[in-house]
C-alpha cells in the first residue's frame, strides 16, 4: 500500500556552539527581503527585478544547506544561475549582487577576511558564470528546444566550480567529499529550473521572476531534509556521548575514559585504512565499551570477577539485541577475545579497540605515561585476544608517536 | 486477505474504473505529455521510502500536478486519473505477483488523480492565465490527491493490519503544509516541460532524488536512535529489574497527556524521549540502593535522589532535549516552584512518572488502586503538579478505559519477599520520604 507522505517539517535544533547569523538580523534581512519581493513581482521595470534578485540574494544567502562534513552552503548559489541568465552582466546586476551579499554577509560571525574573500567570490562565479553562459549561447545557436538548456547548464557548471573551489581554499572539507554531496546537485539544478523557468526559450514561454519562487522549492526542500538529517545525527551521537559518560560518572572508570578510548581507536582504525562505517562502528564501540560496568553490583559476592572481559560480556548483553549496534557489539566481543563472528575489517576494528583500551588503561590520559602505556600494550600483544596483530600495534605506535593524543581530558 | 479487504478492493477497484472509463472516452490531448508523465510517475513510486507505519512516502504527486498543468483543463482528468494510476503500476509489487496490491493502489491513485483534475478544472485557471492563479488551482489539487489518497488508504491499512483507523489518521494526515511544495514543484516542472520537452525532467528529478536519499538518510537514523534509547532502557531494566517497563509506561502516559494538550509533532517526539530519557541518572546509583527491599535511610535517599540531578545534567548534553531537561527531576519541576512557566514538557513527564510510581509495585511496598491514584494527583495539582496535566492524563485514562494499579497489573516481578501492603515504606505515600511522612505523594523515585 503506499501512500504519499512527504518528509515532515523541517526539525531545527539549537546550534549555540556555532551561531553563524543573528536571529535579529537575519529576521529583518529576511523581512526586508520579502517586502522587496512582494513589490517587486508586480513589477515589470528592472529595478523592480533588481530589487527581486536582490531580496532572493539576501535570502539564499541567509538560507544554508547543513553539509555532511559540518560546512554549509547557501542557496543563493542557486539565484545566480537565473541572475547572469536572465540580464546582462551591467552595472545594475553588479550592483545587485554586490549589495544583496554584503548585506548577508556582514551578518556573518566571521573574521573581515573571510567575509571579504565570501563577497569577492560571489562576485567572481557571477562573472565567470555570465561567461559561460554567454558563450554556450553563442555556440549553441539556433540548436532547438535541448539547446536551449545548454547556456543555464554550464553557468550553474561554473559557479559549482568556483563554489567548490572557495571550499577548498578555505579548508572547508575536501575537494572530493564536497564533489559526492548531493546538496550540491540539488542547487545547482534548482538554479537550472530557475533560469529556464524565468527566460524561457528564445524569450518565449518564460514566467518571469515567479521562477524564483517557484523553483525555489526544490532547493529548500533539499536545505529541510538535509537540515531535519543533520538534527538526528545530532540527537543520536549526543545521546551515545551521554551513554558514554555514565559509566565515569558511577566511578567505574576514569573521567575521560570512553573518549579517549574512542579517539585513540579511530586514529589507529584511520592508520589502518578502514572504511568510514567501520570507523564509525568503531567509534561507537569505543563510546559505549564500559557500559555494561555500570550493570554490576557496588559490592559483589567475593571471588566475582570483574576484569575487561566481564565488562565486555555485560555491554555486548545491552547493545546485541540492536540491529544498528550489533557490529559495535560484536567489536566490543571481540576486543575481549570473545568468540565471535568478524571479517577482516572487523577484526583489525576490534585489535583497534583492544590496542586503545589498554593503551588507555596504563596512561590515563597523561601524557608522561604514553611511551609506559604503549610499551605495556606491545608487550601485552601475545596475549590474546586482537592486540596480537602486528599491524594494530605498529598503527597504534605511529598514532601514539606521531600525535600528542595522552593528554585529553575529561569533557564536563 | 480478508473477506473485508476483498470487498473494500472490489468496491474501490469498480469505482474506479468506471472513471476510468468515462476519462479514456474523451481522447488523449497530448500522448507525448502523457507518456512521459506516466513514466516519472511510475518512477517515483519506484523510488518511495518505507515509513515504519508499513505505508511509504512518494513524489507522486509532483508528476500528477505536472501533468494536468501540462495538458491543461481539457487533458486534466487523462493527467491526473491516469497519469496517477501509472503510479499504482509498481514494479516490485508486479515482479512479487503482488496483483491485489498493484489492482487497489491503481485504481486509489486514478480516483484521487480524477479528484484532483475536477478541482483543476473547478477553478479554470487558464480563463485568466498567470503563475498566481495556476498556482491558486493546483496547491488546492495537490492536497485534493492527498486527501483522497488517504481517505482510501486509511480503511485498507486498517483492515490490513487490524489497528484503528485513528492510528494511520494520525500519521497520515493530508491537509499538512509539508504537501504544499510537491504541487509547486508540480506546477513549475509543468510549465517549464512546455517549454524545453522532457529534457527539463531530469533537472526536476534530480533535487527530488535528493530529499529522498536524505530522507531514507534519517529513517535509518531515527531507528539507530531508538535502539540506543532500548539499550539505555535495558540497562536501566538490568540494573533495577523491579521498574520493568517503567520508562516506556511514563514515555505512554506522556503521549496521552501530550495528545491532550495537542502538542505539536516535534513537541510530541522531544517529549518522548525525555520521558525514554528521564532516569538515565539511575544508571549511576549503586545497585544495593535501587533494590533496596526497605525504606532508605535519609543518608541514602539523598543518594538516590542525586539521579536526578544527574539526570537533568546528562539530558542537558543533548541540544534537542536541552530546553526541557528539568523533565528529569520533580524538584526542578515543580509547579509551585516555577508556575506555568513554558515548555510544559517537564511537568508532563512529572505527572505520568508519579502516576506510574504509584501505580506499580515496587519492592518496598504494593501498587495503589487507580482511584487512590487519581486522588493524589488532584489533591497535589496546583502545588507539585500542573493541574492541566493531571486533567490531561485522568481524562485520555478515562477515555482509552485503561486501568493500572492494584489488581490491573501487566508486569509483575517476582519478588524474593512480597512487598507490603501497608507499614513502612509502604502505600507509595512517601516511598522515599523521611519515616513519619506517610500523606506526602511520592516525589517519584520510580
């Protein structure tokens, strides 16, 4: 049976850690934005359209998708594409951009620099994306109907490259990661409906500048899903962060502990070239190791042992039941020396875990103990379990050597 | 299936193809239109995305809209009646010779599509043609499908699954502003399709593919969470075994309480995990404690009661839950303390706590009676209870004719030595209050 249910309402979570725009500002840009749009559109004059792409300007600008890496990316890159589509590149349209950003992002919890290098970027795929557009326009002729698409493609084209570019210039993630988002694809192509939506083809057929409102849609749905994605994942690695903690704070193991167990696993997982899930899975495992502790009795009956293994065994009987936490589990297992099921990957996973809480048990997070911890660790290698891999060790040694990874402390 | 769901698919099948019919008189306006129509809509419900009440979510409604701008008020009802029974033609369901489910979910999209073509229609936008009028005659289309739609869905779902209808309604609902954008999308891929052809089709197609990968995104995410919440819960449960089901009882009543003060959705979902959430502080008090089959000593009760502190801390670290994070803790929550002051969400949660507190069986004394109950609840509204809260909860109690308490008990844990009826630490009068109280409701240490 099927039913057409969309995504419910966009979820925003307070974010006071990294606030990027006034809520004052940004309510009266956006307000002003509107009331600029609102007049505007029944409007036919260019400055009534420069006033519209101003307002949308302002708004995409104040309107941000939440990227996977934890960047953002405005919708304005969006009304670009209809921007060098639909007027020529004059002084108006200049104007336009250029006041419509500062304006936005003069807003921005941002040094000078970066608000200025944002202002001239804009303004460069603005001139970049005219060109494109001009010259496939020139090129393509009198190619029909398909033809008619290929100008607004390659200005959107170009301006994803001058945005990926800024990306990478400014650190914010990696060229590759910021390629495979498909919030890029989703802007970029709502910029495309965007510019055939306001011209038309050949000047005919085109809506004008409800295009902007119209088109608008596909890019904001893109921003709430991704922004409603983004609260989850919040929720939920906030929610194993708390779960990570509870067994330091009933005194079972020393504040930080969890964490640091996490943070030396991962880094020794990355020198062992697992997969982002594995690392993920590992993350989890490390987080969430020691929660069982927290099961056993304050006093037990003499004789009960109480060692990693028993914790293990208590943890992996909370989590194994989880479908989502079952290979979190089964690392935890197999950290101990359980038996259980792994594959490869799995099993470096586990030696990494192991590898970490033992490094951890000895150092503690003190930094003078790390070289003890460490040599504690490669001499305890033999002894079963998945610290008799030579490869963990040799990753935990090059992590533990080559970063200054002791000396985390407890979060409060 | 059942003999109801035969007649109900018989009934909905033969309605719908007598409209059927009457469409495919009228003759076709534009079959290149259609045709590409009827593919994306097959498309789209190709890509649809299980939601976990067994119904699934689709952007069907984007190529029916598209198609009945594109062949305008003559071709409205080809567009939508048969642009949107394509969409029935899902292919899984055709491969797995899933017939009756491909039969019904055709002939519910050829009705809602035929509906929303007559209001189309209805509304004649082509007399004075503009982007704000089409508009103005397809959003009300859109969510004609949609109330279609799940008018028709609601009985088979129900029938199919043997819950109330009440249940799907809920999750179902039509006339949702989340709705609006599909046949706003719809409207422009119809007029730029126009334009440029099916080319544009891709263009549209690609931020729809999107959302929707991004939406199976936090599906899955969701789930992850919820099991974290069960191991949370299992954890509690392992440590004191005796509040069995406690926090999913407090999670229940909270929804009722919720659902009687018509929380919104988000509301409604940060409420419940509070109340999943709201003794995680117990994870860090001493076992000996929480099984104690006695009352505490006044040492060890302010032990005890450190959890909620605790509590309030730990739910503090999660920005969702942050705003309410007093939910955690009846001394922060008390009504007394801080008025009506708003979210009203810690105070929910310290209603259903105490009402499921004394409606238990614990080790140190037996479950009240529900009316006895009801009592405290109201005797302490006003001064340790919002009183809009315990009407809320006596009154969904009353409706749904649940009964708790001593002689309704669904869990009981076998206990090594019968708690008491009455005497010390007994009558859940102050379970964990100093030895003379025996009148005070239990601030609820549950």
């Amino acid at each position: 049976m099927t039913a057409h249910i969309s995504i419910a309402p966009p979820r925003r979570v307070s974010d006071p850690g990294a606030p990027r725009i006034r809520p004052d500002v940004a309510v009266a840009l956006a307000a002003a934005a509107g009331v600029a749009a609102a007049v505007a559109l029944t409007t036919t004059g260019d400055w009534g359209r420069v006033a519209v792409y101003g307002a949308a300007l302002v708004v995409g600008e104040l309107l941000v998708v939440e990227l996977t890496d934890g960047s953002t990316l405005p919708l304005s890159f969006a009304v670009l594409v209809p921007l060098v589509a639909g007027a020529a590149l004059g002084p108006a349209t200049l104007a336009t951009v250029g006041a419509a950003v500062t304006a936005a992002v003069l807003a921005r919890h941002s040094p000078l620099l970066i608000r200025a290098a944002t202002v001239g970027g804009r303004g460069l795929a603005v001139a970049l994306a005219w060109a494109a557009f001009t010259g496939v326009e020139h090129l393509a002729g009198r190619g029909g109907r398909p033809a008619a698409l290929l100008p607004a493609m390659a200005a959107a084209a170009v301006i994803l490259a001058v945005v990926l570019a800024e990306r990478r210039l400014r650190g914010l993630g990696s060229f590759h990661a910021a390629r495979g988002d498909a919030a890029f694809f989703a802007v970029a192509a709502s910029g495309v409906l965007m510019a055939i939506g306001a011209i038309g083809v050949a000047g005919r057929g085109g809506m004008g500048l409800w295009s902007l409102v119209v088109f608008a849609v596909p890019a904001l749905s893109a921003r709430w899903a991704f922004g409603r994605l983004h609260a989850i994942r919040r929720t939920y690695d906030q929610t194993i962060d708390v779960l990570s903690v509870v067994p330091e704070m009933a005194g079972r193991v020393r504040p930080g502990h969890s964490r640091r167990v996490a943070e030396v696993s991962v880094s020794t997982g990355r020198m062992l070239g697992l997969s982002k899930h594995a690392l993920e899975d590992l993350e989890r495992a490390a987080l969430l190791h020691a929660l069982g502790s927290v099961t056993f009795d304050d006093r037990p009956e003499p004789g009960t042992p109480r060692g990693p293994r028993e914790v293990a065994g208590a943890t992996v009987g909370v989590l194994a039941d989880e479908h989502h936490l079952s290979r979190p589990a089964s690392l935890v297992a197999g950290m101990a020396g359980n038996e259980v099921d792994l594959d490869e990957e799995e099993r470096l996973a586990a030696g990494a875990l192991a590898a970490a809480a033992s490094f951890e048990e000895v150092a503690g997070g003190d930094p003078s103990r790390a070289r003890v911890a460490l040599a504690t660790t490669i001499q305890a290698g033999g002894s079963g379990s998945g610290l008799g891999d030579r490869r963990v060790l040799t990753a935990l040694a090059r992590v533990v050597t080559q970063r200054s990874i002791v000396g985390h402390r407890a979060r409060s | 299936m059942r003999p109801s769901q035969r007649w109900y698919l018989a009934a909905v099948t033969a309605t719908a193809g007598v409209v059927a019919t009457f469409i495919a008189r009228a003759g076709i306006p534009n079959m290149e239109a259609f045709a590409t129509f009827a593919l994306v809509a097959m498309g789209a419900e190709l890509i649809s995305v299980r939601l976990p009440n067994g119904a699934t979510a689709s952007a069907l409604m984007v190529p029916v809209i598209a198609a009945i701008y594109a062949l305008g008020v003559g071709g409205a009802y080809w567009a939508g009646g048969l642009v949107a029974g394509f969409g029935g033609l899902y292919l899984f369901d055709l491969r797995d010779r899933r017939f009756d489910r491909v039969v019904f979910n055709a002939a519910m999209y050829v009705l809602a599509g035929a509906g929303a073509a007559g209001v189309f229609a209805a509304l004649d936008p082509a007399a004075h043609p503009s982007v704000p009028r089409f508009l103005l005659a397809t959003v009300p289309a859109g969510l004609t499908f949609l109330a279609i739609n799940v008018a028709l869905l609601v009985p088979m779902l129900a029938l199919d699954q043997g819950r109330p209808r009440r249940e799907f309604l809920a999750s179902l609902s039509p006339f949702h502003v989340q709705y609006i954008p599909f046949a706003v999308i719809g409207t422009g891929l119809g007029w730029v399709y126009l334009v440029t052809g099916p080319l544009i089709i891709p263009f549209a197609v690609a931020p729809v593919l999107v959302a929707r990968q991004t939406f199976r995104s936090y599906l899955a995410l969701r789930e992850a969470h919820e099991e974290t919440l069960r191991t949370l819960v299992r954890t509690l449960e392992r440590k004191d075994p005796y509040t069995a089901g406690h926090v999913e009882r407090v999670a229940r009543y909270a929804r009722y309480i919720g659902e009687e003060l018509g929380l919104s959705e988000l509301r409604q979902e940060r409420l419940r995990y509070a109340a999943l959430m709201h003794d995680v502080g117990k994870l860090v008090v001493a076992n000996e404690l929480l099984r104690k089959p006695d009352r505490l000593t006044a040492e060890e009760y302010e032990r005890v009661r450190l959890h909620e502190a605790v509590s309030v801390e730990l739910l503090r670290r999660i920005d969702f839950l942050r705003p309410i994070a007093t939910s955690a803790s009846p001394r922060y929550a008390r009504y007394d303390a801080r008025g009506a002051a708003d979210p009203i969400e810690p105070y929910v949660i310290v209603v259903a706590d105490a009402y499921d507190a004394m409606t238990s069986t614990r080790p140190y004394r037996r479950a009240l009676a529900q009316r006895v109950a009801f009592s405290e609840l109201r005797k302490h509204a006003g001064t340790q209870f919002h009183p809009a809260c315990v009407e809320a909860l006596t009154r969904a109690l009353d409706r749904r004719e649940e009964r708790h308490g001593h002689g309704h008990e669904q869990e009981v844990v076998a206990f090594e030595f019968d708690p008491p009826v009455r005497g010390p630490g007994s009558a859940g009068l102050g379970d964990l209050a100093p030895a003379h109280s025996t009148t005070r409701v239990p601030e609820p240490h549950s």
